[in-house]
C-alpha cells in the first residue's frame, strides 16, 4: 500500500487545440467579410450570422441567397454577401421562438485556423454580436475559456474570392 493518500495519476498532455475566449474577432472571408465581433456559444448548436433583405435567387440551376450585413451594430454601412444555400430548416432561438432559416456553407478564420462551417442567416436585429458560433463549429477546434475575451488577434480584411 502507497503512503500517498490517493493515487497519482500521469500529468495530463497539452493539446494543441487554441483556446479562444467566449468573445473573438472572426473574418468570413469567403462572403467577403473580415473582423465580425462573435461570440462563441457552445450552448448554440448551430451558427447564426445576423443580416438584413435575405433574397432566394437561381444561379445555374443552384439556389443562392442575396442579403446584407452590417458588421457594427449602429453603422450606417452594409456589406452586400451572397452564397450558395446548404438547406432550408426550423431553428429555435434561445427565447424558444421556431422560424425557417436559410442555412449557407462559409468559410471562418478564427485564431490563425482557416475552416468550413454551416450557419444560419438571421434577419433578427436583437442580436448582441453579429455573428454567434455555435457548437458545431467549435467543437473539436477550439477549447473556450469563459473568462477570456478577445485574446485573437482581429482579423484583417480579406479580399473576396471571385
């Protein structure tokens, strides 16, 4: 029998999975949109962009959407985005209101890691942050720590894919 009181156990192994805070800076490159304020919400499955005139149109036999988002809250400017649609489905909001969504496939940059994530768009203005990343993006990529903000460096504007 040990004379420690409880068993020791191996150290743990660093992963090398960044941790962000529940706040960063995320660029959305392939819509043409650089340093969004997001919050990181693993309570969210889904990722939410909050836009403005969502318009479905046809490009070559593909369902695409028009919309407009304004990355600060109060400015007067808008970004005009399009993408090609993944999907159309019911999303509850955090207040358990259910509405039909369009549901796009973008590319992120968050913490010097480029990926593909699937997001909703939101005409809903209430929203705090502009963009929300939910679970499903974060999941297996970033590890959040709930005291931190902002420890990423802000994105810079990146020019749109033609």
């Amino acid at each position: 029998m040990s004379s420690e009181p409880f068993p020791l156990h191996p150290p743990r192994i660093a992963t090398e999975t960044p941790v962000v805070g529940w706040r960063e800076w995320v660029a959305l490159p392939g819509i043409g949109l650089g340093a969004i304020r997001t919050k990181l919400d693993s309570g969210a499955r889904t990722s939410s962009l909050r836009v403005e005139s969502i318009e479905a149109y046809l490009d070559a036999g593909a369902t695409c959407v028009r919309f407009h988002v304004r990355p600060r809250r109060n400015a007067a400017r808008t970004v005009a985005c399009s993408a090609p649609v993944v999907d159309r489905r019911r999303v509850t909001d955090s207040g358990g209101h259910r509405e039909q969504r369009w549901f796009v496939l973008v590319e992120a940059a968050l913490a010097g890691e480029r990926f593909e994530m699937e997001m909703n768009l939101s005409e809903r203005g209430t929203m705090r942050f502009p963009l929300l990343l939910g679970r499903s993006a974060v999941a297996g990529r970033f590890r959040i720590d709930p005291a931190l903000s902002y420890t990423c460096p802000r994105p810079q504007r990146m020019p749109r894919p033609r």
